[in-house]
C-alpha cells in the first residue's frame, strides 16, 4: 500500500479512536468471543496519552487487536504489518507425497495453485489457494470433470489453503452438487449497538449440468482459513464427502480495508458466517472434521502421511 508522507500531521489520540470506532461500528463477533470493546477502549485510551512514537502508537493498537484473536484483522504502517497467527498449524509435506504416493508423477497449473497426480485409481488434488484469476479454478473443475469416469474417488487436499475468492471456491465446489444447496448463512452487524445484527441472508449454490457423485475426501488442517473454510462448508454436507485431519482456523469475518487519519491501512471484519445447517457460527473454533486424525513425528520418520493414508483408504473401501 502507498502511505502519503505529505499529510497533515495528526494526533495519536485522533488515529487512535478512529481505530476504536471502526471495529465499533463494523466488527461483527464481540459476542461470540466475549470481548467488551468499550471497555477496552477504557483500558486503553489512557496509555495513548503516554505515547510518543507512531511505533508505540502501532503497538497499543496492535495489543488490542490481539485480544479479538481474528486472523482477518489487518493493521499495516510503512514500519510494521500486524496479523494474528497464532491458529494457525500445519504438518502438510508436499515432497512426502510427491515421492511416496504420487511415485513423482505430478501435474501443476502454472499459477501454482493446484497440483494433482493419481494414487492408485484416485484422483488426488493439492489445491493451495483460492487466490487469482477465476481461469485456473475453471481448469481445475475441467480436470475433476474428466475424471468422473476414470477414478473411484477424489481426494482434496486443501491443507495449507488460506482462502482468497469465495467465488473461485465456488467455482470448485460446485462440480460437486447435483441440485441446488445452501452453502452458509451470514449477516452482518447493524447500527451502532454491538450486539445487534441484520437478519440472516442465506446463500445457495446452483448445480452444473453433472457433477461427481463418487467418493470424495477432503483433507483439512488448521492452516484451512477464510475460502478454503466456505469451500469445506458448503461441500461437507453431501452424502459422497468426508472430512478428514483436524479442525479448520477458524476466519470467517470477510474484511473490508480502511484508512486510518494518518495514513495507516486497516482491515476490519463485516460479516458473520454460520453452517447451513445448524447455524452455528464457527469463528475462533473452526470446522470440525468427520473423523479427527494427527500426523505423528514416527509417520513422518517413516514417509507416512498418516491423514492421506486413511483417506486412500476410506476411498478403497467405500467403492469395495
């Protein structure tokens, strides 16, 4: 981002409460994770008083952004870019499966997006991100629709996806559904009370002309973020997918970018997602798979990948 060094100077205290006030009026879980924002504006407010730098300035914003815990909250200066992480996990080891189960053979898009070889009479898919051009998620529906014929079932791997374009996600997802679906519901905050919403907006998914009704795994772990997580939730509901590994990170908040007074970039989670089914928000917890499974430091001393293996499996016996 570009920060204008020619500015009006403006006071800490100024940046500081327009910070408050955006996640006042905008920011759509302090219920759900139980944080009282005015009164850490109480808390905080009076520390900006002893503050003297743009650096300590960032870092009380910073210490309370921490407190939401929200891997969708963005705070950017030209010194420092904060981001929380700490949800975020991942024993995913491409080279493993390169070299064990895909004996090498492995096809990638050049956008570096998606990899996939065969395993057996499986299809196996590594899809990284939902970032980018919407051309490389429809080369990829094109790969999965050719292969209704040729394979017993798919396995998705989206581990280490930290999302990107919902749209993109649904572009994949829907080569899955065969009629209309509800994918999740979501709502927004509503004036300026914080507890208050809009009601719930579902959203839905419209079938293609075919779809794959073979078995599907979907392989998750707790690097699965943002539109990876809407991809998970829409498809995790059909009878032919299974969800495999551990829980998924847990971002759901859809952000929007602000602009501090002093130039500062801001991104400030909107909305709330909810499972289409139950309406259970799933933010700061993440989904939870069907069957929960850790890699252990012996299989990967061994070249096992422990979640893969399982899911190879579950394919062979569910076609057997």
């Amino acid at each position: 981002s570009s920060f204008d060094s020619t500015r009006e100077p403006v006071t800490h205290e100024v940046v500081f409460d327009q910070f408050w006030q955006e996640f006042s009026d905008y920011y759509p879980y302090f219920q759900h994770k139980n944080v009282n924002w005015n009164q850490l504006y109480e808390i905080y407010r009076p520390l900006v008083d002893s503050v003297t730098t743009q650096e300590e300035l960032f870092d009380v914003l910073e210490q309370m952004i921490y407190r939401l815990k929200d891997g969708h909250i963005m705070l950017e200066s030209p010194f420092k870019r904060y981001q929380y992480y700490d949800w975020y996990q991942s024993d995913y080891n491409g080279n493993l499966i390169f070299a064990n189960y895909l004996n090498y053979q492995l096809q990638e898009d050049e956008s570096g997006i998606f990899s996939y070889g065969r395993i057996q009479d499986i299809l196996y898919v590594h899809l990284a991100s939902f970032k980018g051009q919407k051309q490389s998620f429809k080369q990829l529906a094109q790969v999965i629709s050719a292969s209704v014929n040729n394979t017993k079932g798919l396995i998705l791997d989206v581990r280490t996806n930290g999302g990107g374009s919902d749209v993109n996600a649904h572009v994949i997802a829907q080569e899955f559904i065969s009629r209309p679906i509800r994918i999740r519901w979501i709502r927004y905050r509503n004036g300026p009370n914080h507890y208050a919403y809009s009601r719930w907006i579902s959203n839905e998914l419209m079938p293609k002309e075919s779809s794959y009704k073979r078995p599907v795994v979907i392989i998750t772990d707790r690097s699965v973020f943002s539109a990876a997580e809407d991809f998970v939730l829409a498809l995790r509901q059909l009878s032919n997918v299974y969800v495999v590994g551990q829980f998924t990170g847990g971002g759901s908040g859809n952000p929007m970018t602000r602009e501090l007074p002093n130039g500062w970039i801001l991104k400030v989670p909107r909305w709330q997602v909810a499972d289409p089914l139950t309406r259970e928000l799933y933010e700061g917890i993440g989904l939870e798979p069907d069957s929960v499974l850790i890699q252990r430091t012996l299989d990967t001393t061994l070249g096992v990948d422990r979640v893969l293996e399982f899911s190879i499996n579950y394919i062979n016996q569910d076609v057997n």
